[in-house]
C-alpha cells in the first residue's frame, strides 16, 4: 500500500511539474526575454486592422449576393452565400432572421429555431413566441 502511494505522489508531482510550463513570470526572470518594441506593436494592430477591414469587406459582398440570389429565389445559394459570408467572423441579425425564414420554408424547422434564436441573440428585435408562432406555421 505504501508503495502505491509513493508511486502515486511521484506521478502527481511529475504531472504538476510538467503541466506548469513557462509563465509570464518565468520570462522576466529569464535574461534573453525582450518584450516587443513600439514598432512591432503598432505594425501587427495596423495589420490587425488591416486584415478585419478585408473580412469585413468579403462579408458584406458574399451578403450582397446572398441577398440578390434571395430575391431570385434561389434559397439553397442564399444559404450557401450566408453561410460563406458568415465564415468571416462577422454577423448580422438580419441575416440570422431571413436565414431562419428561409429554413422554415425549405421545411428545416430545428435550422430555423436556430437561426432565429442566434438573429434574437444577436439583437434582432424577435420574440420567443415570434419564433414559435413561425414554426407552428406550416
């Protein structure tokens, strides 16, 4: 029994050492740490800024379109352009909601819940009994 617990406790204390990895502290006491310069900072927040301004940009087109193969009619290419304007991080209620809309007409109501419910978290102005009055609708 003792044997075990030794056992035991050098493997716990072999994972706690292992786990531990380098902290924040340990770099300050480590003498070839440099934190980075002014320069490097305003460079990577430009390129931040920079690379959004690109996602925000393809999100709007890849809407745009979304929007102009629903007014065709065509639902499947809305959501195929919706779901690759939403691929870029950015998000619209309105396109939530009509996303939602959309399901229900091609009959996938549990995608529509989820979808209105996402377009109502999002801030669209939608009520849970909104959103159960459009399902119970065939």
């Amino acid at each position: 029994m003792k044997k075990i617990l030794l056992l035991l406790s050098i493997l716990f204390a072999a994972n706690c050492y292992a786990q531990s990895g380098w902290t924040l502290y340990d770099n300050i006491q480590n003498p070839r740490y440099t934190p980075r310069s002014m320069d490097e900072l305003m460079l990577e927040a430009r390129a931040n800024a920079i690379a959004n301004a690109r996602k925000r940009e393809a999100f709007n087109h890849y809407s745009e379109l979304a929007y102009q193969s629903l007014s065709r009619g065509d639902n499947r290419s809305f959501i195929t352009l919706s779901n690759t304007a939403l691929s870029y991080g950015w998000h619209s209620s309105k396109l939530y909601y009509d996303r939602g809309l959309v399901y229900k007409e091609l009959g996938l109501k549990r995608y529509a819940k989820r979808e209105l419910k996402r377009a109502k978290r999002n801030g669209y102005p939608i009520s849970n009994k909104m959103i159960r009055d459009l399902l119970k609708q065939k």
